[in-house]
C-alpha cells in the first residue's frame, strides 16, 4: 500500500500516492532538484528521485530509497513507527503484547508478532517515550486495597520486566502518555478523587497531584479519565462532562485551566470526555453518550470551545493524520468518520462491522482494530484494506503507535 507523500516547494504542497520522480511547480515546470520545508513531514515508501535533494522536514519516515546526487538531510526525527496492542492474561492464562512496524502494513494480520506477558493482568494503559522505552501499567478494579501492576520494555516491546508500583500509589490507573522526558498516568485513586501520577524511567513512580476533583460548577465526584502530550504540554480529560481541563508542562506542577461546560442536557445521557487530538490548528475532544449522538469540541487556543457533531451513535476513538480527524465508533458500525475541521464531519464506509477498539497514525499509516483482534489500515482515512485476523484470543486492549529505533526491530 502506498503512502501519501507531502513536499513543500516555493509554498505550494504537492501530494503522492507514487514514487517521487518529479515535482510539478507553480509554473507547471519539473525539476530534478526538490527541496521540503522546514515543519513538513516526509513519508517515504518507495523511490525518491533527484539530481539535487534537501530533506529539511522535521520528520521524515523513510521506509523506501532516496536517490539523488547530492543529499542533505536536516530531519529531527527519523524514528521508525510501530502498532501495537496488548490482550488480557486470566488467571491460568497469559496476556500478550502484539506488534506491527507501520512499514510492514498492519492491514495484513501475518505482518502482526507476539510477545508472551504474564498470567492475570491486564495492561489496558500503554505509553512510549518513541525511542525503544515502553511502560504498561494495569487497570487495577479494586482502587483501594490492590497495588498497581506495571511492566517496562527498553527494545520496543521484544522483552519485559515486570513490577509493582511503588506503594504510596494505588487507586486506578486509566490512560498514560509521555513526553518532556516523563511518563504520565491519570485516573481514581483510593479517595475515589482524581490523581495524576509520573515517572521519569517508566518504573518509580510518584503523585503530581491526588485527590483532585475536576468537576466544573455544581458539580462533584468527576475524576481524571485521559491523558496526552500535545504541542508541549500535558493535557488531563475528566471522566464526565462539566469538568475543568488540567494542563502542565513538566508532567508534575499542573494548572486548572478552561472549563467545559456540560451541553448534552438535549440528550438523555450524559457525555463522557475521552480523547483530545490536535490537527490542522485545532485542538478536538471526542464525546461519547452511551445511546446518542457523540458531539465534539473544538479550540483553536484550548481556551475558547466550539461544538460539533458527528452523526452516529458512541464514538470512542480519535486520531489525526494525513490532513484529517478520523473518529471510530465502540458500537457496531461499518464506517468511520472523518472531518478536515473537527466540527463538520462526514462517513467512510471500512467495508466490514466492527467493534471499534483503537484507531492511532504513524509513518503515513492509519491503523483500526476491532474487539474480535481483526486489523484493517489505510492512507487517507476514506480507502480501507480488508479486514485481516491477527489472532483468536479473545479481548484486546487499545492500539496505539509509538516510535522505535533501528535496534527494535
């Protein structure tokens, strides 16, 4: 499968789903010299050709060949991307951690290996600093007595280890992100309150905050239920509607910030905050009601919200990529969605009904997978592969992608 190509030449953008033989320019002419601009990523599957390249992007993901005579290459990142997942461990049974390298095509479940984890946890929160370290922590049921399981990989997820976290944490841990060189996990602790946790090596962990309550005004016993990294900074979601954004910049002080209020009182549930994803200058937080229409919101600064609609019911998923927002639906559906703006949002047929259970981008890439561990991918958002089986184990936890060097492979 193809990637999408995007170069910047003298302002214009030119798009490719085919090798890079030549650059049509402002003037209709071609060029044999191609030069990228400095904030634009370079998704490169096959033949990039040229007398004369210079790669300024900053990122460039090169799967394929560059050919050229004089090469420059200024990137900041070069990291490869891999998908992954994990599937819950029983009591006799054991959990496991699949992976896939984008450039391998995660459509085609065959591409997908296995690493065995241990009997009885699950690790349904997984975050990567994208250079081969990946921490796992478990979504524990009993926040009150049970210490939190964690496990950390430092090749990508080939190999772990195994431990508790450190004892002045308990409670329930929901969602973990990295970025500015700390890990950060949020959810319920033993108060039944809000609590934010860090670890700057994915293993000692301590509070940033707890026994916080995020609800907005005439409200209580919201909690923190999701967590990113975006444009620098930590962004905390609560569990329900009518709750207090949190942001941080180190991942350990953090500030109350804007409110968003609660406007599903149209609907006859309430809205549950999930996910927040930023892309093409707009920050998109995804709601989801258990038998309506999901809504969104949407800010340019992460001050000022707007609402939006899409047009099925129990959305659970989002992602960017590509120039676009695709959202996935957790109720039986056939299609995606998928928006330019976050706000106006239109369906793109997957060609099979799913249970969605992730959906995430990387080198070019989008990745979908279901409750049943089927796979499908695709590089616009619109134009779906088949549905692939990965594996017969039942369960799987959410899907993420994460960069990795040449030696996790």
């Amino acid at each position: 499968m193809a990637l999408k190509y995007s170069i910047t030449h003298n302002g214009n953008t030119w798009n490719s789903t085919t090798n890079l033989d030549s650059i049509p320019l402002s003037n209709g002419s071609t060029t044999s010299s191609i030069t990228t601009a400095g904030t634009r990523t370079l998704n490169c599957a096959g033949k990039v050709a040229a007398n004369n390249l210079v790669i300024g992007a900053k990122t460039l993901n090169c799967a394929g060949k560059i050919m050229a005579g004089n090469v420059t290459i200024t990137a900041q990142n070069a990291t490869k991307q891999r998908f992954a997942f994990t599937t819950s461990g029983g009591a006799t049974s054991y959990g496991n951690f699949f992976y896939c390298d984008a450039k391998n095509n995660p459509g085609t479940g065959s591409h997908w290996k296995t690493v065995r984890l241990e009997k009885g946890t699950s690790f349904s929160s997984i975050a990567s600093d994208n250079n081969n370290t990946v921490c796992m922590i478990s979504e524990n049921a009993n926040s009150s007595t049970t210490n939190v399981r964690g496990a950390i990989s430092t090749d990508g997820g080939l190999s772990w280890s195994f431990y508790y976290v450190d004892g002045n944490v308990s409670g329930i841990i929901y969602s973990l992100c990295y970025g500015n060189g700390v890990f950060v996990g949020v959810g319920t602790g033993k108060d039944s309150k809000g609590q934010i946790i860090y670890s700057t090596n994915g293993r000692n962990w301590s509070y940033a905050m707890q026994g916080v309550d995020p609800a907005g005004p005439n409200a209580s016993g919201n909690t923190f239920g999701y967590v990113t990294y975006i444009n620098n900074k930590f962004w905390a979601l609560a569990k329900k509607e009518n709750f207090y954004l949190y942001t941080s910049v180190d991942g350990v002080n953090w500030t109350r910030g804007a409110l968003i209020p609660k406007i599903s009182s149209v609907f006859t549930q309430t809205a549950v905050p999930r996910e927040i994803v930023y892309g093409n200058g707009t920050y998109v937080i995804l709601f989801n009601t258990s038998a309506t229409m999901p809504f969104t919101m949407c800010s340019s600064d992460g001050v000022t919200w707007n609402k939006g609609t899409t047009s099925y019911s129990r959305a659970g998923y989002l992602c960017y990529g590509a120039g676009i927002f695709v959202a996935l639906p957790e109720a039986s559906t056939s299609s995606v969605m998928t928006s330019s703006d976050g706000l106006n949002w239109s369906s793109s047929n997957i060609g099979d009904t799913i249970n969605g259970r992730g959906i995430c981008f990387g080198d070019g890439i989008f990745a979908l997978k279901d409750s049943r561990i089927y796979v499908t991918a695709s590089s616009d958002g619109t134009s779906w592969t088949p549905f692939s089986l990965i594996t017969t184990a039942s369960g799987g936890n959410r899907l993420i992608a994460f960069g990795i060097s040449d030696s996790a492979s």
